[in-house]
C-alpha cells in the first residue's frame, strides 16, 4: 500500500477473507469496505489484494466484484517475488 488509507484484501487458500490481517466473515466483506471507506470520506478507494497461490482464481474476482460494488475503484494485487529473480 502506498497510502495509510489504503486497504488490503487477504484471501487465504480456503477463500477466508482478511481485511488487513484481521479475519472477517466473507458474507461482510462488502459492507466492511463500505464503511470503512465512507469514514475516510475519499472518492476514490484503493484496495490490495493478496491471495493464496492455491486459490482458484475465480475466488479473487468475485472479491473484486464486492469491492467494486463497495466503492472500490481500483484494485492492484500483490505478487511476490521469486528468490533469485530480478524485476524488469
């Protein structure tokens, strides 16, 4: 994140959601983001997304689908990257 404000998204290999480290029920994601970004009182909202390598991918989508009915106007996901390998 490159904002305090920003927000990140966990999603574990079982599809567990994390809303900055901290567990959460995947039924509140929507309204957690919601809530959330209506009290920083911003227009625009950014959410990380990190996911299990394991996870299918369908899973993240449909996290970004909840996002983007909650206000979440761009989303960016986090890699990591590989020991021994350079960024180009």
């Amino acid at each position: 994140p490159e904002e305090d404000t920003d927000q990140v998204l966990g999603i574990d290999v079982n599809g567990q959601y994390y809303l900055n480290r901290n567990a959460i029920p995947n039924d509140q994601l929507g309204a957690q983001l919601a809530q959330i970004f209506k009290a920083q009182g911003r227009d625009e909202f950014i959410l990380y997304v990190k996911a299990d390598k394991g996870l299918d991918y369908a899973k993240v989508t449909e996290a970004l689908d909840i996002a983007a009915a909650n206000g979440v106007v761009v989303s960016g996901l986090i890699t990591e990257q590989q020991q021994g390998t350079e960024s180009v």
